[in-house]
C-alpha cells in the first residue's frame, strides 16, 4: 500500500468517526458521557485536524493562491463562528464575554503564535525569508483598525459606560467590519492579486496534477472534517470549562482553548507553508484567518445582540490592551520590509508567551 492511499484512509476515516463518535454520544449518553470518551475524542480531534488540512491543500493545489488560503480561512471561520453563537445562545447570561475571548485570542495566536513559529522555522531553515511586504501589510492594517475599533474603543465611549457599545455604535462597527473585509478581498483576489502570490514561482508543477476523484473527495470532506473539529471541540468545551473554573483559572481560558483548536488547521497549514519558504503562503493563511475571524464574528454576535436586545462585552481589560497595541506595533516592524530571520519569530514568540501568562495569571 502507498503512502499516499495510507493518506487518504485515514483523512477520510477520522471525521467519520469523529462524526459517529459524536453522535453516539449524543443518541446514547445525551452529551454526558463517561470521562473514557473524553479521552478517546481528543486524539479523534486532532487527527480531524489534520485531515482538514490534507483536504484543504489538495483544493489549494486545483485552484492556486490566494485563492486555496482563502477557502480555508473562510471555512475555518464560518465554523468558529457557528460554535461561538451556539456558547452565546446557550449561555445564561446574556452578557457573555465569549465572543470578545475568542476574536481576541484569535487575533493573538495568528499574529504572535502562529506567525512567530512560522518566521523562526522559515529563519531557522532558510537564515532569511522575504516576501511581498505589500500583501502583508494590506491584512495587517484592516486588522489593526478592526481590532482597535472592536475590542479598545467600546471601553471609552460615553453613550453607554463600556466595554460596551450602544446599538447604533454596534451597528456601525459591524457594517463597517464587513465592508473592510470587502474591500480587502477585493483587493487580493482582483485589483492586487500578485501581492499575495509567493515570490518564488509557484505553479502546477510543484504538487503535480490533481486527480478528479481525490479532488473530489476533498471537496465533500472538508466541511465534514471542519464540522467534525467544532462538534467535538463543542462537546469538549463544558469539560474544560469546568476543569477552569474547579482550578481556580480564568474563564477567559475558554475562548483561548476555543480558538487554539479551531485555528490548528490553518496553524499547520501556515507552518508547512513556512517550511518550503513558501512565507507569503504561510502569511496568506494566518492573517487571513484572524482577519476573516474578526470581521465575521463581531457582525453576527453584534446581529444576535441587537435582536435579542442584550448587552454584547467587547471592550478588553486593560492588560489585554496593552498585549493588543504591542502585538499590532511589532507586526507592523516585522511585515514591514518584506525580508525576516530568527529575531522577529522570538520577539513574537515571547509576545505570545506573555498572553498565555496573563490570561492564566491576570
């Protein structure tokens, strides 16, 4: 048997379980399982992983970036903001800051996680990257206004004492959220599309044809694994909630555990891409995925909020702001000039090292 069908068994067959385990759970025990069944859905869970990402490169190879990073930004997110809404609309209090959580800690894990791993492999491996400093800056600067007027600005308006916004401001934010992403797409599929392709020359030739019938099969199972990854990761989320809270932790851990396993797909992704000094592919990706995570949220959460007339918390606290403003200042010095090594991996590196302390221990 090859390498290459010993892939394709256990892409399919890991969302399938993930799926029956899932259901089984559900039918059988209604969703309180024994802790057994814990145990055997968490290395269910990153297996689907993986296969989301095997399924999501060999779309990416049919149809070439930035198209392929987009697809898996896109359906990354949508499912991110499906387990969101799900937390929000069975969550007693209507003031849940779990959406707040989430975006933010999305934000910090692509931006000083995930793009710190990929700058120090790539730097570790090639001494220096480079690529189009224009097709990284363009998702960093929506980013940057989106997360200042989402997440900072609701603190220090006088409409409604923060950190919220009134409903009118929240309308606003959330159309103007949705706009940007707009124009951003635009911009990288149409207007600018070359300043998000790598530098070096990418074409079919490097993957090699796609056959019909793999192409296929990625396409019906990357929503299944991408839907396998939130159902599990929904069924795990009232255990580790629980696990928080016994430890005396804070409940902001949640959105962070939230948004590592939802974001792992792109996270591999990215860090492969980084490895083949593929770095605007891996840049493509994570700042897609932030991008595409808070420009989506915060209009849904903001809709479900209006609708159901209840408070939406999205001011952060003020040691997470300062996190924020750092992390936008030293993405800006990194994406900058188009070339990195080590050092700026490191530095962001020891940002997100910082926020995993200060979400544990505030």
């Amino acid at each position: 048997m090859s390498r290459q069908e010993v892939v394709n068994y256990w892409s399919i067959g890991a969302p399938l379980i993930g799926v029956a385990l899932f259901g089984v759970i559900e039918a059988v025990f209604h969703a309180s399982p024994p802790g057994l069944l814990y145990l055997i859905a968490v290395p269910i869970l990153f297996v689907t992983v993986f296969a989301a990402v095997h399924h999501a490169e060999v779309i990416a190879c049919k149809v070439g970036q930035p198209f392929g990073s987009l697809l898996l930004a896109l359906s990354v997110t949508i499912i991110e903001v499906a387990l969101i809404v799900s937390m929000l609309l069975s969550d007693d209090a209507g003031d849940s800051p779990v959406a707040r959580d989430t975006v933010f800690a999305a934000i910090m894990i692509v931006l000083n996680g995930i793009v710190g791993l990929c700058l120090l492999i790539g730097g570790l491996r090639f001494h220096e990257q480079e690529f189009r400093a224009r097709g990284a800056t363009a998702p960093l600067g929506v980013l940057g206004t989106l997360a200042v007027l989402c997440l900072i600005l609701p603190n220090f308006t006088q409409s409604i004492y923060g950190p919220i916004y009134a409903p009118a401001q929240l309308m606003f934010v959330a159309i103007m959220s949705l706009v940007l992403y707009a124009l951003f797409l635009f911009v990288q599929m149409v207007s600018h599309r070359g300043d998000f392709l790598d530098l070096a020359s990418i074409s079919a030739e490097d993957h090699g044809p796609v056959p019909g019938r793999t192409l296929l099969m990625a396409v019906m199972l990357l929503p299944i694994s991408l839907i396998t990854v939130v159902l599990l990761a929904e069924m795990l989320a009232e255990p580790v909630r629980s696990a928080i809270i016994g430890a005396e932790l804070p409940e902001a851990l949640v959105g962070v555990i939230i948004a590592l396993i939802v974001l792992m797909p792109e996270g591999i992704a990215s860090i492969r891409a980084a490895t083949q000094n593929k770095l605007q592919t891996s840049l493509n990706l994570a700042l897609g995925s932030a991008l595409a995570s808070l420009c989506l949220t915060i209009p849904v959460v903001s809709l479900i909020s209006i609708v159901q007339a209840q408070p939406l918390v999205l001011g952060l606290d003020a040691e997470h702001i300062v996190l924020l403003v750092l992390t936008l200042f030293m993405s800006t010095l990194s994406l900058a000039m188009g070339k990195t090594t080590i050092m700026q991996g490191g530095i962001h590196l020891v940002i997100f090292g910082a926020f995993l302390a200060i979400s544990a221990i505030p």
